[in-house]
C-alpha cells in the first residue's frame, strides 16, 4: 500500500483510517519521508503512542516542539515558552499554576457562566433557518468561553478566532493565508499576550493572564514574552479543538438519528456519549517528540535526534484496546481514548472541553427541536487539526 500520512490533501476526506489500519497491521513503527528531506517515525499503535507520551525524559516535546515540521530557529525559541513545547523542570511550575483553575471546583463554579454563554448562542437563532453549524454555534462557545476565562475584551474575541484559525489552519486554502500573512498573525497574537500580560503583572488579579504572568519558574518570574508564547496556545487550545469535537460529533449523531433521539431522551448519557465522539472525531491527528538519546520501540532502533510522531487519530482505532474500533458506540466504556494526549501533557483543558460539550448538546437540545443536515460537511485541508470548515444544517427552534 502506498503510505502517505504527510500530505494534508489525504486527510480531506477525513482520517485515513485505511492507511493507519495498515501501519498498525505491518509497520507499527514506520519510517516516513517527509518533503523537507529527512524524516520521522510514526506510531500508529495505542501502546506505543502510550509509552512515548509517558516516557519525557527519552522523548523531547522541547527539543524540536510539537509539530512534524521543524520551526525555524526563531519560532522555536518562541515556541518552546508553550506548556506543550516544555520539557521538565520548567514544564512543572507552570503547568501546576494553569491547572488551578481547572480543577473540579473551579469547572462546576464556571459551568453557570458557560451555560449561559451556551444559551445565549442559541437564543440567536430565532425561526428555521441553514447556517454552517461549525462557524454559527460550535465555534462561538469555546471562543467565549476562553476569552472569558483569559478577562479578553467582548470587542476583541473575533480577533483572537481569526488568528487561531490562521495560526492552525495554514495549509487550508480557504482558511489559511500565505505563509507571511500566517506568521504575521501569530506575531499580532503574541504582541495582543504581552501587551496583557504588561497591563495584568503585580497588578493582583484573579484571572488567569495575572495568574501566570506572576508566576514564579526556576527562580524567576515568567517574563512578558515568555507569557506571550502561553497566551497563543491558551487561546488556540481553547478554540479550535473543542469546536471540532462539537462539530464532528453532531455530524456523527445526523448520520445516526436514532442515537441522536437517544441523547435528547436521555441527556444523562452524554457524558460517555461525549467520550466517543472524542474517540472518534479525535480533533489533534499527532503531536511529535524529538529522541533525546538512542532508544528502541517495538525492537526499532530510534536514534538521538530522530523525529517520532505519536499519531493520535490511529491510535483511537486500534484493534487491540477498542472492540469494534469502526463502530461509533455512545456507550463504550471503558474508553482509553487519546484524544487528549497523555502523560505530563495531557491536555489542561480536557475537563473543560467535556464540560463545554457536555452543555452544549444539553442547550441545544432543549432550544431546537430539529436538526437536519443541507450538505457533507467539508474537512480542514491539515495533516494536523480534524476538524470540518463547513457544515450546512437546518435548524428548528423549538
């Protein structure tokens, strides 16, 4: 079989789950040619994206970030101020500061506030009518929902969505722009966090802004640009993949209108029904480590400096920890998704997002009575981000 899981035109049509069956059957761990010349091991098997994400100190988020295409030296320096991009110690500190206010505490004091969001998004929506469902309510609600937590301007909140997108979605023509428009986004993003962080440090504050821009880490305080790094993943974070779990897990329900009906009977259900549609619709395709040391997996030899991507979206099918891996069962329990990643970067967010779609799908079905779909939704153009651009549907207010 001809394996190409780089090029981003493979994944319009969603995740290639044929390409992935195949690496998990033949070539768990499989050398991949990347268009820059060299190139990168993919794990397409649930334990090793396991093992990997566990094991910091072999297996480098810092040493080359995240993402399968290396960073020019000065985006890096940048990039490696993200949680994400952190190795320890420096990841610890920071980390433990942002978690503070998503504890189980701090998310059931804010669920009113995002219930109320929720419904406002809603209430727009007065008489029948089609809107893209991904742009007119998916997105609204995690954009709200963490500008709200981040203190950000009401005027100011369509901004920092369209510098996510552009930030994230690059490789999409109708969503991205040329490479010089995307880093100038990216550089606006990060000018907006330091000039916030500058106006929030020894100020007091109980945001979260003023929470980590006086946070203390290996002896120093977090500086301004060093703030500004966070602020870009806690605001594209907080966007684009909850809007796609929303998005695609709705589109899952419309191609089953039983389960749908079930999940409005039976609101109680959505919980494990959410956990499913992460599985699923799985928002983030790979996050990439950098082997720090000469290793091995599956009896592969991995040296020093070797690119290793953790491919998600594969792992989330996997034959020998998902029974019937192709069947979309609200019910699965247990459900050791990856959706979220694991280990010391499991997604701060992951609660929030659950509880986020949670609420949503709960006002949802309480404010429209019907759903229908006009047309096939459209994916994101990206080896990365799964998720759809598009996503016509009629809606009926109750």
């Amino acid at each position: 079989m001809q394996i190409d899981v780089y090029d981003p035109d493979n994944y319009t049509a969603g995740i290639p789950h044929e390409q992935f069956a195949w690496l998990r059957a033949n070539s768990p761990v499989h050398w991949h040619r990347h268009p820059a010349g060299h190139g990168y091991w993919v794990l397409s098997k649930h334990a090793d994206v396991l093992a990997v994400s566990r094991d910091f100190k072999t297996f480098s988020a810092e040493e080359g970030f995240v993402m399968v295409d290396d960073l020019p030296p000065d985006t890096l320096a940048m990039a490696r101020n993200q949680l994400l991009g952190m190795d320890p110690p420096k990841h610890g500190p920071l980390r433990r500061a942002v978690i503070t206010r998503f504890t189980s505490r701090m998310l059931a004091a804010l669920e009113p506030k995002v219930r109320g969001i929720a419904r406002d998004i809603m209430r727009q929506i007065t008489t029948p009518q089609e809107v893209n469902f991904v742009e007119s309510l998916a997105g609204d609600l995690p954009t709200a929902v963490i500008c709200s937590m981040l203190e950000i301007p009401r005027d100011m909140w369509g901004r920092i969505r369209h510098w996510s997108d552009l930030a994230t979605s690059g490789s999409d023509p109708d969503l991205g722009g040329t490479r010089e428009e995307i880093n100038q986004a990216t550089m606006e993003m990060g000018t907006y966090g330091f000039e916030l962080a500058s106006e929030r440090k020894d100020k007091g504050g109980d945001d979260l802004i003023s929470l980590l821009i006086n946070q203390q880490v290996e002896g120093h305080q977090v500086s301004e640009m060093e703030f500004a790094s966070l602020f870009i993943q806690l605001t594209v974070a907080g966007n684009e993949t909850t809007r796609g779990l929303i998005s695609s897990g709705m589109h899952e329900l419309l191609k089953r209108p039983q389960l749908l009906q079930q999940l409005r009977d039976n609101p109680g259900q959505l919980p494990l029904a959410v956990e499913e549609m992460l599985r699923w619709t799985c928002p983030l395709h790979y996050f990439r480590r950098t082997a720090v040391c000469d290793t091995e997996i599956r009896g592969q030899k991995i040296q020093a400096g070797d690119r290793v991507v953790m491919m998600y979206s594969s792992a989330n099918f996997d034959e020998e920890v998902f029974a019937e891996p192709m069947n979309f069962d609200i019910a699965r329990n247990p459900n050791p998704h990856m959706a979220f990643g694991h280990g010391i970067h499991l997604c701060l967010g992951a609660n929030l997002a659950r509880m986020e779609a949670r609420i949503f799908f709960e006002e949802f079905f309480a404010h429209f009575a019907a759903i229908e779909s006009c047309a096939e939704p459209v994916f994101i153009r990206s080896n990365s981000i799964h998720g759809f651009k598009s996503m016509p549907v009629l809606l009926t207010p109750a």
